[in-house]
C-alpha cells in the first residue's frame, strides 16, 4: 500500500479533509498524519508522498523533509526551494518571464545584530537614496518583507516621512519596496500541480475570513486565458505543485503581486464551500498520481553529478 503523509499545523478542515477523500478514492494510496521523532541520518521515509504545510515554521520538520527527498519520498513542495526563495527574488525572477509586476527594489536592513561591527558593512553604500527610490518606485507604495506571510508588517505608504517611519521600525528584516496597483479587479488563483487552475474571486481590502465572500466579478475570456498561462508559467518556473498566485488587473493589465504561497490558506472558512472542494478534490488525485509514480522511480538531484568526480 502506498502512502502519502501529511505534515500540518493548527488547521484540520482541509488536511482532514484531503485524508478523507484519498482513502475512499480505493486507489491503493491511503493519506494519514505524519508522525516523526529523532531522526537518523540513514533512515528511511515510509511515505511516497509527503504534503508539507508547517515545516515553514518548525525548523526540525525541514531537516526531515530533506532527508526524506533524499531518499525518494515526493514532498509537495519542495524543501530545497521552499527554504531558498524570497520574494524579491521570485519578483525579478516573474518579470523575466515577462509577466506584469510592480516596480521593485530590495532595500539594506536598517539594523544588524551586534556581533556585526561597522567594519563588516563596507560593502554597503551610505546613505541609502531614499529621492531616487520614492522617484523610480513611486508613491503611494507598499513596504513589506522580502520573505515572510500573512500580511506580517507590510504597510502602505504615502510619503517619504511614513516610508521612514515604518523602515525604522523594521529593525533587522530585510525589507522591499513595491509600487502599489491602484487596482480595478483583483483575483487569486489557486494552482494545484502546475496545471489544475483555479481564478476566484478575492478581495485583500476585506478581512482574513471575508475575502472570498461577497465578490462577483468576471473577466472577459482573453484576459482569463491570460492570467491562466501567467500562473502556470509562475510554478513551473517555482516548481510548486499547491500555491495561489495574486493578481491586480489596472487597466486590462494583471499584474502578479503575489505568488510564493507555498502553504497557502485551505481552510473550509476561508475558502468557503464555493471553493474548498475543489482544492480537496485536485489536491487528492495529486498526491495519488504522485505516489504511483515514486514506484520503481530513482530519485535524481542535480548534486548527482558531484557524487560522479
């Protein structure tokens, strides 16, 4: 019997859920919560597939995931790259893709730890030109992270004053500045294995638990088939198989603001019963397929050709 395992956090609609619907499928692939322990540096993984929502925030679970994709366990996603991207990185990486995006800088962190003296820093330019970021970029502007979720210290700005202001207070994150999208229509989409998407209605001005509720838009045929393509060309350049993807539509134009959700929300409230069963329904014949094919599969990473000299 093949399995498929499931590494969570707090939520229990979908992951329960995604279990239910995988084990009354009778596709000789049953899903289960993942339990682990200490792990040894031979062990092996008793899962074909692994669904990752959680090791984002717990350090031990990453050390496991690796170690089972070592070992030919298919992790959705994948740990390497889940650990490496950041958003200034997948901004500049979407716009070679010459997909619409704001402009963007990455700017210096505004603190560093202490071990870091004034010597270690010599690299960095002095004063940061705040005249010509706020002209290339300009204003109003969003202030966030350049990797992180969940709207975590991301402010609007409106002037130079308040870009300050809000950059004092970043203290050691590393911080991007984003032209913001006056914005007509705004959609997320959700992508399951690079192919399956999914265009819904969204609202980011709402709050968490109503953004999908209470929006009734449509897109003409021209501009959905568009953003269809841009987001799979998005995860297979990310090589994730589950992320929602962000667009605001100015003037016929859908720029990606959005697009590193490799945990993204599933829960039943916030997706609601309009969309939560078709995430659960995609999602199980993924990891089913994904499982019938680590069978008889050998595992290939590009650190093989070093294991050759």
């Amino acid at each position: 019997m093949l399995k498929v395992g499931l590494l969570v956090g707090r939520e229990r609609s979908f992951p329960n859920a995604l279990i239910e619907e995988v084990n009354k499928r009778n596709e000789g692939v049953v899903a289960e919560y993942v339990k682990i322990g200490e792990i040894a540096s031979n062990a092996t993984c008793p899962y074909q597939v692994i669904v990752d929502r959680i090791s984002h925030e717990v350090a031990f679970y990453q050390t496991y995931l690796k170690t089972a994709t070592l070992n030919g366990t298919i992790v959705i996603n994948n740990p390497f790259w889940r650990m490496a991207d950041d958003k200034f990185f997948g901004t500049a990486l979407v716009e070679k893709l010459a997909i619409a995006i704001p402009k963007t800088v990455v700017l210096p962190m505004h603190s560093y730890p202490e071990s870091l003296v004034s010597e270690s820093l010599i690299n960095l330019k002095f004063p940061v030109e705040w005249e010509n970021i706020i002209n290339y970029i300009g204003l109003p502007a969003v202030l966030k992270p350049h990797w992180g979720g969940g709207w975590k210290a991301v402010n609007k700005v409106h002037s130079l004053e308040e870009l300050l202001l809000y950059y004092d207070k970043s203290e050691q994150l590393c911080m991007m500045l984003q032209e913001y999208i006056d914005w007509q229509q705004y959609v997320r989409c959700i992508c399951i294995g690079k192919k399956e998407i999914l265009i819904t209605n969204w609202d980011p001005r709402k709050s968490h638990f109503e953004r999908y509720n209470g929006v009734d838009q449509s897109l003409d045929s021209k501009l959905t088939e568009r953003i269809k393509q841009d987001v799979i060309k998005i995860n297979e350049a990310l090589g994730y198989d589950m992320n929602t993807v962000e667009f605001a539509i100015r003037d016929g134009v859908p720029y990606a603001i959005d697009f590193m959700n490799s945990a993204p929300d599933f829960d039943i409230t916030s997706l609601t019963e309009k969309y939560f069963p078709w995430v659960v329904n995609k999602m199980a014949t993924l990891v089913i397929e994904s499982a019938k094919q680590v069978i008889n599969k050998q595992p290939e990473y590009r650190w093989n050709e070093l294991m050759k000299m």
